[in-house]
C-alpha cells in the first residue's frame, strides 16, 4: 500500500510539473511562430492529463491493486507527456533548441495513441478486468481495430503522412530527423492502409459501447450504481460535444473539463459508488438537458425568424444587432414564462406549492364518498409530479385496504407512507425510477404537505366509517334490547301474570264451596306475583342498577365489593367530591367497569388487597382498580372481561388501560369524559 501511495503522489507530482513546464514554455514562444509550425498552445493538453492523474491517484489510495486506477495515472501521464512534449517541440524550433526530434516524435506520433485509453477504459470498467466468454475475444479485436491508426502513425514515413494530409511540411520541421521508426512501403500503400484504419477505428468503438450495455444490463447491486455513474458521465460528455458544435470556438476550453470529470466519475464510481444518489443526478441531468434545449432552440427560432425579417431592409450586420435588441426587448421576459411552461409540461406543477395544496382541498371539499377522495389525492400527486403512475392506499379495520390508482406502473415501485399522529394509516405508492419523479428537497416538502392532506382524507374515511358502524351497532343494539325486553314480558312476565289472574278467580268461585283448595290457589298466586316482581327487578337492574339511584355511584360500587366471596381478600373503595352530580351514562359505565374488574380481581389475582378509587375531576370520571395480586403474565391473550373495559369506556369517547407495573398487581385506570354528556 506504502508504495500505491508513493506511486499516486509521483503521478500527481510529475503531472503537475509537466502542466507548469509547459505552460511556461508556450509564454516564450510567439503565436507567429506557432502559426508557422500549425500548433496550438500545447499546455491545454495537460489539463485534460491532470484531471485524469488527480483522481487515478486518488483510487490507487484506496484501492492501490485496482487496474483502472493505474489506467487513469498511465493516461494523465501520457496526456501530460504529450502537452510538454508539444511545448518544447516549439520553444526548441524556435529558440534552436536540442530535442526537437524527440518531442516531435512525441507529440505527433506518440499523441495519436491517446485515442487508445477510451476504448481501454470502457473494456475493463467496472472491474478493471476484460470481459469473459465470446465478449473477451469481442473486447480484443477492438482493440486490435482501435491501435490500427495510432500505431501507424508510429511507423508511417513523414513525406506519406504530409502528402495523406495534403499539407507542406512546416519550414521549422525542416532539418529535423522526423522517421526514426519509419516503414518503406511500395507507392499507394499507405493510402490504402490509411483507409482500411478509418474504417476499422469506427468499427472498434462499437465493442466497447456493446460491452458497457451488456455489463450495464446484468450488473446488480454496486455495481449497477457504477455502471450508471459511466452512463452519467456519457450524458454530460454529449451535452457538452453538443455544446461544442453549436459554438465551436468553446472546443479548445471544453475538452480539459470534460475528461477531467470524466476521470473524477470513473474514481468516484469505482471508490464510493454511494456518494451521492446517482438515480437522481441522473434524471435531474436528463430532465434539466432537455428543458434547456427546447428553450434555446426557441431561442434560436426567435432570434433567426426576426433576423430573416429584417435582413430584407438592413445590411445584414445592422439586422443581426437589431434582431438582438429587439429579441432582448420583446421576447426576453416571455422567456421565463416559457421555462415555467415547459417544466410544467415535464414536471408538473411542483413549482407552485400552494395551488397543488390549495387544489387538493377543494377537490377534497367536493368528494362524497371515502374513495372520491383519495382518487383526489391520487390525481393532485400525479398533476403535481407528473408521475406516471400514483397509487393510494388506506388501511381498514379487519386488514382490508381501500386502494385509488392512476396510470400504469412499468418499474419498481417507492413506497411513502401515510401517517396521521404518529399511526401508519396507509401509503403513497410511486415509481421508483424516472427523470419525472426525481425529487429535489422542495419537492419531497411538496409531496409531504399533500401526504398529510391524504392522511386527514384517509383518517375522514375511516371516521365517516366508523361513524356509520356505530349508528348501525346503535341501532342494532336498540332493537336487540327492545326485542329482549319483549321477549321476556311476553314469554315470563306475561303467562306469569296471568296465571296469577287465573288462579285468583279459581279461589273466588271456590272460596264458599272449597275453602281449602280457594287457599291453596292463593298461596301459589303470591308466589306467582312475587316471581313476576323479581323479574320485574332483574329487567330494570339489567337497564339500570338501583343501587345507583339509591346509594349513589360510591355506595353501589361499595354494595359489589361487599358481596365478592374471595378469601383473604380485603377491598376498599374510596371517592372524592363531585360524584353524586355524574351523567345517567358515565355512571352506568364507572359501575360496570369497577364490577367487572373487581370480579377478575376474585376470581383470578389472587390478591390480599385491592382498591378502588373514583375521581371526578377536570370534567372527566378517573375509576381506577389496583391490587397486588399475581398480575398478567406477557403474551397472555385478552379476554372478554378486559375487552368489555375498553369498550365500555371507549363508547364515551374515553379509553381504559390495563398494566402490570410490577412483578406483582394489575392497576386498571379508565378515563370517562363527562362534558358531552352533561
């Protein structure tokens, strides 16, 4: 590793002295000169070669054995060779310096080589290794078809490359040994080797663009993440080769930033493929491309269309300038609407937050039933994100789902959850993948304000449901008690009163003849009677007990913990102030609960102590049972008795809770609203 370090900091080292050497000697060379010798300024040859070293240095830290960090060191290294070699090549010509021969070599015949590293790089990328199978010996003819033309350049004599060329040798180049390596070849073969390495140059590109589909197509995991930091970095070389033909004296400052974050991709896919989300880089670049391109092309229409009108009455360097001002003037603040117009048209209306939030509530104001509002809801995401699919999920009781969707889902799915006070009520379900749905932080604060919308929908769903259930258990539970009351005057209340009228006229014919038997059919009258009377109190404790007209919600609480037969069990019941001025319901239900549990209490805790309290305070009934018995062991499942607790208390928009806060007891504590029922 010591010695991947050392090698990384000479790569740099030498790089960025070869970048200032030749940058000092282009400055003492005069352009006239250049001119003469057809050479640019040779130093901006390095930047590219610095901006390939700098992060192939940076992988060998990490990962000194990877192949492609010695591949992106090796071609900054060549890059900067080249730049320093076409500096001398004109500071030696012009200041008759020794070298120039080498450095010709160098940077003409050498330099072509530097076409090699691309196809090199996309071969062994990701895994710095030559693909396997029938695609390696794809992978070795292109590269045989790709050196073609460099190694030409190698041996090709001076004369046959001018005369390909069409040019004079430069008068400079004159005196210099320009063939070290040179080939002789009979007349006309060059030009037909020339030919043949044109068409075969094409043709091995076409390997490594095949090779990166294939591994881009069964890569999994990291990898997949790697392969479309390369596709990333495609894009933007193309946004930029684009750019370059539009305007092309950008070509010269294009070329250096383009492979240098080329090179700073390829490092940063291969060390940290998770740096940043790579998905979203890269719809954003191909959203944002696109967008900017069909503005500047109406850019351009306006701007050619008023030229083409004016150049019929100006000279047309006065039309151009007028064109301008005019564009400038006219059309100039309809530009920005026309980006907004286009955005919209991809993205949707994300950029104006309160008109999807605002929409969303009216659509919601106007739904009549639960699934008309989430269908909004679905349909207010889809507007906003121009999403191609939404799906809107809402949880019911019992594991059923109400489900609202729009569009058609062709990829993997991202699941957003719904939550209304912190409880997962359902989901939002959207692409996972797509240059449309790439959300920016604004965007996931939009897409948030509209969940919560959709949870207060979901949550407005379930309570009109809920709502309806209990009118409908109201109702049912209404008619259940009237036809149990029915049916227990008819069939006991009722023959047992008559029967006692029956036997009481018997005795009245029979009182003079039988007096006896008149006696007898009384005596089982006033049994009768007496049976009928206790019917008639077990109906109205059923409805309501009398102790709590009688004793007040403390004494009847009292009377049923007196009557508990549990042994060794004692039971105190204490009260504050304020009881005797409760609601008929909260009553019903502090009675009910407190009975309930102090039987649990007898008959399953077996407990010494128990205590009951009841406070009326803050508007709300506190009924609270503890004992000190064996308590409720983990895992054991609810009962009836315990879900009556709850379902009593919950009835009065309450809540009753069951907890064991120790290794010994259960406390009981129901909360009773009283406000509502006042």
């Amino acid at each position: 590793m010591k010695k991947a370090t050392l090698a990384a900091v000479a790569v740099v080292a030498v790089s960025v002295g070869s970048l200032i050497g030749a940058s000092l000697l282009d400055l003492r060379v005069p352009s006239a000169h250049r001119e003469r010798i057809e050479a640019d300024l040779a130093w901006t040859a390095g930047i590219p070669g610095l901006g390939l070293a700098i992060p192939g240095a940076l992988l060998l830290r990490k990962l000194p054995r990877h192949p492609i960090g010695w591949l992106l060191c090796l071609a900054g290294l060549h890059w900067c060779l080249d730049a320093t070699a076409g500096s001398w090549l004109a500071y030696a010509t012009f200041h008759d310096r020794p070298g120039a021969s080498a450095a010709f070599y160098i940077y003409q015949r050498l330099g072509a080589l530097l076409m090699v590293w691309i196809p090199l790089l996309l071969l062994i990328y990701p895994t710095g290794r030559l693909p396997d199978g029938r695609w390696r010996i794809l992978a070795w003819a292109s590269l045989v078809l790709s050196s073609l033309m460099p190694l030409m350049h190698l041996v090709i004599p001076a004369a046959s490359a001018q005369e390909r060329a069409g040019t004079p040798m430069p008068e400079p180049f004159a005196g210099l040994n320009l063939d070290p390596l040179s080939i002789s070849l009979p007349d006309g073969w060059w030009n037909v080797l020339f030919e043949l390495s044109f068409i075969a140059l094409p043709i091995g590109m076409l390997a490594p663009v095949a090779v990166v589909v294939h591994r881009y197509r069964a890569a999994i995991g990291e990898d997949r993440l790697r392969m479309r930091w390369l596709l990333w970095a495609a894009i933007v070389n193309l946004l930029v080769v684009a750019g370059v033909l539009a305007l092309p004296e950008l070509s010269a400052l294009a070329l250096g930033p383009t492979v240098g974050l080329t090179g700073a991709v390829v490092a940063v896919a291969i060390a940290r493929p998770t740096l940043l989300d790579i998905d979203r880089l890269l719809s954003g670049t191909v959203l944002y491309a696109a967008m900017a391109v069909t503005v500047l092309a109406v850019d351009a229409c306006v701007l050619g269309v008023t030229g083409l009108l004016l150049g019929q009455s100006l000279p047309e360097r006065d039309a151009a300038v007028v064109a301008l001002l005019l564009v400038t003037a006219g059309y100039g603040p309809l530009r920005h609407r026309l980006w907004l117009l286009v955005r919209r048209l991809v993205l949707g209306r994300r950029d104006d937050p309160y008109r999807v939030v605002a929409g969303l509530a009216e659509q919601l104001e106007r739904s009549t039933s639960p699934e008309d509002e989430l269908i909004a809801v679905a349909r207010a995401v889809a507007e906003a994100f121009r999403s191609p699919y939404v799906s809107v999920e809402v949880d019911q009781p019992g594991g059923a789902k109400v489900i609202a969707s729009l569009g058609t889902l062709t990829g993997a799915p991202t699941t957003l959850p719904i939550t209304y006070r912190g409880e997962t009520v359902g989901r939002v379900v959207l692409p996972a993948d797509g240059p449309r749905v790439a959300l920016s932080p604004r965007d996931e604060r939009l897409l948030g304000d509209v969940v919560r919308q959709a949870a207060i929908a979901a949550r407005s769903a379930h309570l009109v449901r809920e709502l309806q259930r209990s009118r409908e258990l109201i109702v049912a539970a209404r008619e259940e008690e009237r036809r149990r009351l029915r049916r227990d005057l008819h069939d006991g209340l009722g023959p047992t009163l008559g029967g006692v009228a029956l036997r009481i006229d018997t005795a009245r014919n029979l009182a003079v003849k039988n007096p006896a038997e008149a006696d007898r059919l009384l005596k089982q009258a006033r049994e009768d009677a007496g049976s009928a009377v206790a019917d008639v109190r077990r109906l109205v404790h059923d409805l309501r007990p009398p102790a709590l007209d009688d004793v007040g919600l403390l004494g009847a609480v009292r009377q049923q913990a007196s009557r508990l037969r549990a042994p060794g069990l004692t039971v105190t019941v204490d009260g504050g102030e304020g009881l005797d001025q409760l609601p008929a319901a909260v009553e019903v239900a502090a009675y009910r609960i407190a009975s309930e549990a102090l039987a649990n209490v007898a008959r399953h805790a077996a407990a010494t102590t128990c205590r009951v309290r009841l406070d009326a305070t803050g508007g709300e009934l506190i009924v609270e049972i503890t004992d000190d018995g064996v308590g409720i062991a983990s895992g054991t499942p609810t009962g009836v008795g315990l879900v009556s607790l709850r379902e009593r208390a919950a009835e009065l928009g309450g809540e009753c809770r069951i907890e064991c806060p120790g290794d010994r007891g259960t406390v009981v504590r129901a909360r009773l609203p009283m406000g509502v029922l006042t």
